[in-house]
C-alpha cells in the first residue's frame, strides 16, 4: 500500500513538470525566436518480482515493479519556427541552422534565434534587451548613416549609402553554429550559452557552409504548435487526476485495513 502511495505521488510530480512546460509553451506561442522544451521521464528503482512475492508463470521473463518515475530534463527542439514579415530593416531571421551572437555587458557572448535588433542612441545595433548584437565592423557603427538605407544580405553582409549615393560594405553580422546543440545551456529569453570547450563556427571570414539564410525585414516565429500543446495539457491532465485517484484507493485501503487490525 504504501509503495502505491509512493508510486501514486511522483506520477503526480511528474505530471504538474510536465504542466509547467506546456503553460510556458502556450505562453510563448508568439514569442520570437522561442524554442519549445521537451520533457522526459525516467523510472525510478524498479524491485524484483519472485515466485515468493506472487504466483508468476513458466514464461514470464523477468518481472519487475517499478518504483515511479521522475522528470529527468527537459530537451530543447531547435525546429525551424515560422517566418513572418516585419518593416523594421533590422529585423533579421534565420531559415535553417545557426544562430545569432548578442554580447552582455560582461563580455559573454549568449546566441539566439531571435533577430528582433535596433540600434541605440550611439548608433549600435543591439538586441531587445540591449544587448550588442556580434558584428565584424569594417565601419564604425556610428558612422552607418541612416538606419532606412542599410541592407543584409543572405550571408550577414551589411551595406549602406554614402552621402554621394555610393553603395558602401559596412560590416557583416556574425552567425555561430555549435556543434552540439544537446549541450547549449538555456540562459532564459530566448537566449543561449555555449558550455567551454564546445566547438562553434562562425562566418566571420564569409564562409556559410553549415548555416542557413538570413531574412531582412523578417522574424522567426515560436516553433509551438498551440493545438498539440493543448492536447497535451489536456492527457497530463487526465494522468494527474488518474495518479491522484490511486492514492485516494491506496489510502482507502489502508484505512479498511487499520480498521480490521
């Protein structure tokens, strides 16, 4: 009975994990650039079954009980979200790999799929969070002119207007792509480390083999798919509920059983 109780109260902890992720889902839907987390499970000890415990057949294998389950991590999907239009010319997306590289004020370089940029008060493109977005300068920022002008193309390369109307190479906006995606760290808002030692490319030199295209004048969209998140919500919640009634008979019994004692 009291293994029921056990068994009965980590399905009921692994259910409301998985609760958690699906309401953090539905949430960011509309997100730039959000990547949806994948729960997973895992048994706890599973105990042995012998001919002692209960009458077992001739072909049964290896019988065992299991102990519960647990939620063991929660896996990133780095799926290609949907891309929508926008009229800002700082707004970038990625179709297919790689990601973008904001700069906090510590140095740290964090990536990202969410390629919503503006430029500052000093003329620096930065994040929405105002972070600086990771660019090889060939011009100083500050000195790119009218933001209307400036145009990126496919591969990150950033051109704008001279005062005499020239087409002037500004600068190049950086891509990185690690080699391991399993191992990016979630930092919260959309936004990603890379742990030490792990490798990453980049195109600082031009070379785009391995990354996708960049879009100006458009956004990656959540990857959620909102009906299948509901439906999910919908069966954790029914297996909630299932978890909670096996406690509810397990504690029933015990009851009948201390009252019979």
């Amino acid at each position: 009975m009291f293994q029921g109780l056990r068994i009965g109260v980590t399905g009921m902890n692994s259910s409301q994990r998985t609760l958690d992720n699906v309401a953090d889902q539905i949430a960011n839907s509309d997100t730039n650039g959000y990547k949806r987390k994948e729960v997973r499970f895992q048994d706890l000890l599973r105990n042995e079954i012998s001919a002692s415990h209960v009458e077992l057949s001739e072909n049964v294998g290896a019988p065992s009980i299991g102990a519960g389950s647990r939620p063991n991590f929660s896996k990133t999907n780095f799926t290609q979200g949907i891309l929508k239009e926008s009229l800002s010319p700082l707004h970038l997306a990625m179709e297919g790999s790689g990601f973008f590289g904001v700069l906090r004020e510590n140095g740290d370089l964090f990536l990202t799929r969410n390629g919503a940029f503006q430029r500052n008060a000093e003329g620096t493109l930065t994040d929405n969070q105002g972070n600086t977005v990771a660019v090889d300068n060939i011009v100083p920022q500050n000195q790119w002119g009218n933001t209307a002008d400036l145009s990126i193309a496919s591969d990150g390369l950033i051109s704008g207007r001279s005062p005499d109307g020239e087409i002037t190479v500004l600068g190049r906006v950086l891509l990185f792509e690690p080699e391991n995606y399993d191992m990016l760290y979630s930092m919260g808002e959309m936004s990603y480390v890379v742990p030490e030692g792990e490798n990453v490319l980049t195109n600082q030199e031009g070379n785009m083999d391995g990354f996708g295209t960049l879009h100006q004048r458009m956004l990656e969209g959540s990857n959620v798919d909102v009906a299948a998140s509901m439906t999910e919500m919908i069966i954790t919640q029914r297996a909630y509920q299932m978890n909670a009634k096996s406690i509810t008979t397990a504690d029933e019994m015990l009851e009948v059983i201390n009252t019979i004692i």
